[in-house]
C-alpha cells in the first residue's frame, strides 16, 4: 500500500515537471518572437530612419531660396571647371587656397616647378582670381547646359518625360575637383510637356537617338566644405535641340 502511494506521488511529481518545462520552453519562444536579438547588419527601426529623413530635409529646407521670377539676362554662366571653383569660393567661408586654385587656373603655373615663377604668377594673378570670386559671389544665379541629355520614352498618363540623369544624388561639371549638386534634382524627375505637339517633336527627336541638351537655371545656396561641391537650387529647366532651338 504504501509503496503504491510512493509511485503515485513520484509519477505526479515527473508530471509537473515535464509540464513546467514545456511552459518554460513556451514562454522563451514567445519571448524570442516578440523581441528578436538584434544583428549586427540589422535594418534600422522606422523611426531612425524617420529621422534620419527628417534632419536632412530639415538642413535642405534651411538653405537660401532663389526667386524663380528672376529674368534669365541675371543668370551668370558656367562652361568650364574653374568657372564653379570660381563659385566654391564665393559661397565658402574658407580662406583662398590660391595654390590650388592657380593649379586649376593656369596651365602655365601647373606645368613649372620653379617655386620662384609660381610666386611671380600668383602676384600678379591674385588680383584677377579675387575679382572673379567677387563676381560669382555678387552672381548667384547660375546656369549650364548639360549636353546629350537622356530622355525616356513620353509617358501619357503623367504627360512627362521621365529622366533619371539629373536627381540630388547627382553632381554636375566639367572637370573631377569641382561639382555642382542640385539640392532638388528630385523634382524634375518628371519633365512635364502638356502641349502635345511639342510632346510629339521631342519624342521623334528622342526615338530618333537625336542630341537634346537641358540648360539648367539654378540659385546657388552654399559650398559643401567637405568637398569642392556647391549646393545649388534649381529654378527651372529648357530643352534645346542641337541647333538651340527651344522644344519645351
């Protein structure tokens, strides 16, 4: 009798502890589910990447603003790379490097090495440089003509010609040392052309592998001081065919 009741206690007692265990087992999974370890190479949660967005937009909304009403005979032109060097130095705070500068400037500086010559040449070409850094910095709208500019094919539905070339991740130049980024390159993704005769000539010019340029009207807003780059605002943009003509 007594060591029925024994083994009876003992199978109740193994029981317990097999369903104690499996509540254990339970409970860590749906801890696991609902609280996964984070990874090293883990996607960041919706909120940092929130604000990530957030504080960008927020330092592009503080930038300078250009009047799109301002007439096209007020906009400076840039055709070469000392030409956006020229307007680097214009809308940084930094001091002239005329080192450098004169290595973009003069083919004649770059190409001797006789220290003497160089101070010569930068004597007598200081002057010039700085009034040219007057100029731009007195002159900050901008504008350039990006030559073969790649259109897709017309889309009904938008009446645009979608474009992938010019975006804010986009720099633009003539040369590697000095850029121009366009602060809302995001915005023109979409060329708008709601006249469908005009839309009818540039596609055939497109389809047609014919050259289109995009003379681009910007408002140049900063210097990036980590890189030789100016932050510029696009005002508006023309299409041209290769004789000037103006299609939109």
């Amino acid at each position: 009798m007594n060591m029925s009741h024994s083994s009876s206690v003992l199978c109740v007692i193994a029981l317990l502890s097999a369903l104690t265990a499996c509540s254990k087992n339970d409970s860590t999974s749906a801890v696991s589910a609902a609280h996964p370890v984070a990874a090293g190479d883990a996607t960041p949660s919706l909120a940092e990447a929130t604000s990530t967005k957030g504080v960008e937009q927020a330092k592009l909304n503080a930038l300078p603003k250009g009047d799109p009403a301002t007439p096209v005979s007020q906009y400076r032109t840039l055709t070469s790379d000392k030409d956006v060097m020229m307007t680097y130095y214009a809308m940084s705070s930094l001091p002239v490097d005329y080192d450098k500068v004169l290595l973009n400037y003069s083919q004649d500086y770059r190409s001797t090495s006789d220290e003497f010559k160089k101070q010569d040449m930068q004597k007598a070409l200081k002057p010039k440089i700085d009034q040219e850094i007057a100029n731009a910095k007195s002159s900050q709208y901008i504008k350039m003509t990006w030559d073969q500019f790649r259109l897709d094919q017309y889309d009904f539905q938008t009446k645009a010609f979608p474009q992938h070339a010019l975006t804010k991740d986009v720099n633009f130049g003539w040369g590697y040392d000095y850029r121009i980024e366009f602060s809302n390159g995001d915005d023109f993704t979409l060329l708008k052309v709601n006249d469908e005769a005009k839309a009818r000539i540039i596609e055939e010019k497109r389809s047609k592998g014919q050259p289109l340029d995009l003379i681009i009207y910007a408002f140049a807003q900063e210097s990036a001081l980590d890189q030789h780059h100016v932050k510029a605002q696009i005002l508006k943009v023309v299409l041209v065919d290769k004789n000037g003509t103006e299609l939109f």
